[in-house]
C-alpha cells in the first residue's frame, strides 16, 4: 500500500451547500467587469468540475490493480493482531517506506 493513493470512496460533504444568492443569479450590470462576475459566482453554492476521459481511464486502472494486490489472509491476520493487541509497529520500516515513496514521487515529478 502506498501513501497517497486516491481513496475508493467518494468524498461526500458533510453539510448542504447553502442556497445561491440572488446577486449571483442575476446578470451583471454594463459597468461590471470579468472579476465583478468571478466574485458572484465564487460565492455561489458550488463549483463545476469536469474529469477528462484519460483521468476516468486512470481511475479504472488503478482501482483495478489495487484490488489484485490485496491479500486477505495478511489483512485478517492484522486485525486479528490488532484487536489482541500484539500487533507491533516498527517505525524504522515505516520510516524506510515513506522515504522510498517520497523519492519514487520526486522522481516522477522531475522526469
């Protein structure tokens, strides 16, 4: 498992998203410019976002992969650690993987 995957569960909001104003709603006047408009609709309920048909294609793949790499013995054998409370955590291996993650990412970046 690598740190800073996508999650599997969609972010939901937790609260409602407030009711547009009517300033936003309504066109704006001639004098107002570009940023007047951006203002308005900033201040609106929520914000339009669209995904490109290569993010999907990615999404798909990635979900695909990470269901093959789990093993389900070693989760239960985890859990079952976990709730007796023998479960011991190593911090130098924990340490070693965020470093080699972090690495791996940088080299990506620069590449």
């Amino acid at each position: 498992m690598k740190i800073g995957q996508p999650s599997d569960l969609p972010i939901v909001p937790t609260t409602p998203p407030a009711p547009a104003s009517t300033a936003a709603t309504t066109p704006p006047k001639a004098g107002q410019g570009a940023a007047a408009t951006a203002s308005q609709t900033a201040s609106s309920a929520g914000v339009a976002v669209t995904v490109s048909t290569r993010a999907r294609a990615l999404e798909q793949a990635n979900r695909g992969e990470s269901a093959a790499e789990v093993d389900m013995a070693k989760v239960d054998a985890v859990r079952s650690a976990i709730e007796q409370g023998t479960y011991v955590v190593n911090p130098e291996v924990i340490a070693d993987k965020l470093l080699a993650n972090a690495q791996e990412m940088l080299n990506r970046t620069h590449n």
